[in-house]
C-alpha cells in the first residue's frame, strides 16, 4: 500500500469543510523539499483516494479528494518553516 511519505511528499494538513456548492471537500495539504508538483499531487490522489474508499472511513458521505501544496501564503508553523 502507497502512503504520502513512500511518495517523497509529506503531509502537513487535513481539512474536511463544505464547500460554496454544498458539498463536501477532504483536502490533502502536502509539501516537499524543492516544491510540491502537479504530478506529486496527481500521484497522491491515485494512491490515497482507493484507500479512503475502501476504507469506509467516510462512511455514506461524498465527498470530493484534493490534494494540494501549502502555496506561497501558507503560514510558517513548523521548525523546519524557519
């Protein structure tokens, strides 16, 4: 089984909120030495999304999966930020 960090990415954050459209967003906030890519974020939700499924962790809710780098505007928290 793949997870984050077997993909050279690390996990920082996870939200669960509603989106304007009403639904449900589980949004993967990732980050890496040297940035995070539109392919690491692609290859991330192909390996996570069939577990979260399988999981029945969300139970009968659907939701969308994003994962995404922190961005510029970020908030530094973390010793390794400074």
């Amino acid at each position: 089984m793949q997870n984050i960090a077997n993909l050279g990415c690390e996990l920082v954050e996870v939200t669960y909120r509603k989106n304007k459209f009403g639904e449900m967003d589980l949004t993967l906030y990732v980050n890496k030495d040297g940035g995070v890519t539109l392919d690491d974020c692609e290859r991330i939700s192909l390996a996570i999304d069939p577990i979260i499924e399988t999981s029945g962790i969300m139970g009968d809710e659907e939701h969308n999966l994003n994962v995404s780098s922190l961005g510029a505007d970020w908030p530094a928290s973390l010793d390794a930020d400074f």
